[in-house]
C-alpha cells in the first residue's frame, strides 16, 4: 500500500501555508499534472502521493508572487491552533484532621 500525506502533513513537510499548498494542488488537478495515485476525497480533501510533491513543491516555487496575491492565501483558520489553560491547584488544608 502506498502511503500518503495529508494537506496539513504536505504543508509541513514543504514548509508552507496549507492555503498554499491547497491553491498548488488544485491547480495542477486542474491541469491534470498529478498522478493518479494522489485523489481528492470529500470537498477539499486530498490525499498526495509521494510521487507527486516535488511537482508541488516545484509549483509553489515558480508560483511565488501568484500566491502572494490570491484571496483565499491571505485567510487564517484558526483551525490547528489550541488554547492551553493553567489551572493552579491549591494544596488540601492540612488543618482538617480526621479522628
């Protein structure tokens, strides 16, 4: 079974915005320069082969001042991001003893 990368796993491994490589992958589907072992499943989700990410990375590089300028690069989702609370915890009151 071959295996293969996720939007996110694809944008971390090329060091790029996910929105990035997401305007990379859709283009070169559109273009049909991907190979058939990478495949689109739900509404925007792909699953990229490994044969195929130096054609991606090779876009996003010829494709710089494109990206620069596209809508849909300038959007942040908040979606990865986490909150972390610290909570403080008191130790129990040593003056209740019980008999």
């Amino acid at each position: 079974m071959t295996t293969r990368f996720s939007m996110a796993e694809l944008a971390e491994m090329l060091h790029e915005n996910i929105e990035h490589v997401r305007i990379a992958v859709d283009s070169l589907a559109a273009a049909g320069q991907l190979t058939g072992e990478s495949f689109q499943f739900g509404h925007r989700n792909w699953r990229i082969a490994p044969s195929d990410v130096k054609n991606i990375a090779h876009w996003l590089v010829e494709n710089r001042e494109h990206l620069s300028q596209h809508p849909l690069a300038e959007k942040q989702s908040g979606r990865g991001q986490r909150r972390v609370v610290r909570k403080v915890i008191s130790a129990p009151n040593k003056s209740y003893q019980k008999d």
